[in-house]
C-alpha cells in the first residue's frame, strides 16, 4: 500500500471511505454546497489516492447470482422432490 501526505494509505482502506463522507457532508447541495464543488473535491480526492487502487467487493453481487440460480432450479423440480418450491396447488 502507498501512503499519500495525508495518511491515507489507498482506496480500499477505511479512512478513504471516511474522507469521502466528510466531503460529502461538507459540499453536497441538500446542506447547501454546489453539485460542481461537491464533483471537485471528489475528483480531487480521487486524484490523489490515484485509479489503480480500486477494488470492487463482488461477493454481495456473487452471492444474489447463487441465490437466483437456486431459485431457478427449485422451482423446476417436480412438486414430489424435496427442496422444490411451490406454493400452492391450482
């Protein structure tokens, strides 16, 4: 991890999280800062830490492609196998 002057080590950090909040809190429209001002300082932050330290967490992603895959499947089993999804009988 590199550390940048203001002692934030990267984007996957905490303290990057935090410092956006603050600026967001400081400049967004609804408390009365401008949209340009908020875009700004959030580029500038951006800026600094630099774009090759982004992580996407993709397990909240993974885990709703399972549970829909396992949905599909249930509700295709025949109603006699156990695990298959029906909720009523017409």
């Amino acid at each position: 991890m590199t550390m940048t002057g203001d002692g934030i080590d990267d984007r996957t950090d905490r303290s990057y999280a935090a410092a956006r909040r603050a600026i967001i809190r400081a400049h967004h429209p609804d408390v009365g800062g401008s949209a340009e001002r908020l875009a700004a300082e959030l580029a500038r932050l951006d800026r600094r830490l630099g774009p090759a330290a982004v992580h996407e967490d993709l397990r909240p992603r993974l885990r709703r492609r399972i549970a829909r895959g396992a949905r599909s499947v249930r509700t295709r089993l025949p109603r006699k196998v156990p695990g298959s999804k029906r909720y009523f009988s017409i």
